[in-house]
C-alpha cells in the first residue's frame, strides 16, 4: 500500500507544479456568502483544475514555503457534497487553524491527511 500512498503524493505535487496558484480569498477577508467567516489563512484554487463544486481544486496557503504534506477532506451538509484542499507551505498551527475552520459548524466537517503519517502507517 505504501507504493501507493506515495504516488497519490507525487501525482498530487504534480499537479501544484503544473498549475498557478489562484490567491483569490486572501487571509483576514471575508467569505462572499457568509459575510461572518473570516479567512483565517490565504485561501485560493489551482487554475485550469476541477472540484466536485465546479471550480479549481481549493488550496490553503501558509507562509512556510511551496511545500505539500498535508490535505484536509470536508464533508459538507448544506451543499451535500465531499473536497479535498491541499495545504501548502502550512506550518503545524496554520494545520490546526484549517481543521478549526472546516469543524465550526454543524454542517461543515473536515479531517487532516498527513503525508508523513500516510508513508509511515500503512
């Protein structure tokens, strides 16, 4: 399974690479539907890719470089659709910060992948 695990992450940092990444919700703006959520990190899309809600695959931004280790996958109730954003450049705070985003309400949920804990566990 490792073998795996590791192409879905080399196939993921493919992806990064070949595309620009669209800043279009920067940190501390405020969400175009839900004028109360503030963005607590840089928060955009890969152009030219596609998600499951019709646009550019999301990405988190921190400010720790270019690097990806970790995805969060969300469920969300309201839309009743799944997605997965890639965190990049996220130092561990900026990680817990992204899952404290995605688990504030009721209909929103999200979990952590670690690339690190994929290739040591399984």
């Amino acid at each position: 399974m490792s073998e795996f695990n590791h192409a879905f992450w080399l196939a993921l940092e493919k992806l990064v690479s070949e595309s620009k990444i669209v800043i279009d919700r920067p940190k501390g703006s405020h969400h175009p539907k839900y004028s109360d959520y503030k963005y607590p990190l840089d928060y955009g899309y890969l152009e030219n890719t596609s998600s499951m809600d019709g646009g550019g695959i999301d990405i988190w931004k921190g400010r720790n470089g270019d690097y990806i280790d970790a995805i969060i996958c969300t469920v969300d109730l309201c839309k009743k659709d799944s997605e997965i954003k890639i965190l990049i450049g996220c130092s561990e705070e900026d990680k817990c910060i992204v899952v404290e985003a995605h688990n504030r309400s009721e209909f929103m949920k999200g979990i952590l992948i670690r690339k690190q804990w994929l290739e040591e566990n399984l």
